[in-house]
C-alpha cells in the first residue's frame, strides 16, 4: 500500500513520523516525571529517545521513498 503512494505523500507521512516521535517522547518524558517526581531528567531522556527513533526510522522511510536500497541488518553468526 505505502509503495502506491506518490513521493510527496511519503515525504509528507516522513514529517508526520518525525513530529510523532518526537512529541511522544516528550509526553512520555513529562508523564513519568509526574509520576517519579523528577523534573526534567525523563522529559530530557524521553525528547533524546524521540529523536533517535525518528532519525533511525526516518533514514530507512527516505531511503526507501528514494529507491535505494536500505541494508538489512546483518546476523551474523559466531561459533
């Protein structure tokens, strides 16, 4: 279904991943600082958590709306 859509309309649900993400993560954050009484070490930690999420899962959506070929990770194994 996603590959039907036209470029834009991916870039589009791209800038929507990220915002999700990222608010996400600060509401997370902001709720467990209510609860632990910690001002803002969960906010912080959950905004740093958001970004990450939203810069790995970005890279693969643009990658992926571009064309080019996103490497799987490897499993590799060691005996």
């Amino acid at each position: 279904m996603v590959n039907r859509l036209p470029p834009t309309m991916r870039l589009i649900g791209i800038g929507w991943y990220f915002a999700v993400c990222i608010v996400g993560g600060i509401l997370g954050g902001l709720g467990l600082d209510y609860v632990a009484g910690t001002t803002p070490l969960f906010t912080m930690l959950g905004l740093f958590f958001g970004l990450f999420i939203a810069c790995y899962g970005g890279y693969r959506m643009i990658m992926e709306a571009l064309g080019t070929q996103v490497p799987a990770p490897r499993k590799d194994k060691q005996d």
